[in-house]
C-alpha cells in the first residue's frame, strides 16, 4: 500500500520576529495564541484546541 505524507512546508521566520512576540508575564516567558497561530499560518481557534 502506498503510504502518503503529506507536505510541509518550509517557512523562514526571523529570530526578530519570533522575540518580539515573546511575552513576560510574573516572570515567565509567554506567546499568546493570536501570536502562536500568526507564526503557524493557522486560526487561533486551532492553536486553542490543541492546548
């Protein structure tokens, strides 16, 4: 049976932009998942499912 991946794809995210969206909050380092979902190309409401 042939078995199908599906793709990936390869996205290049700089380092800038993924530490401006780093947050602290009572001291511990946080993104919010408007952020997480932004950087995923997804919709926040699927960041917030698989939490």
């Amino acid at each position: 049976m042939n078995s199908m991946k599906p793709e990936i794809a390869k996205i290049t995210i700089s380092e800038e932009i993924i530490i401006s969206k780093i947050n602290n909050i009572r001291g511990k380092q946080v993104m919010l998942a408007q952020d997480l979902a932004e950087l995923y190309q997804v919709e926040t409401k699927a960041i917030n499912q698989q939490v």
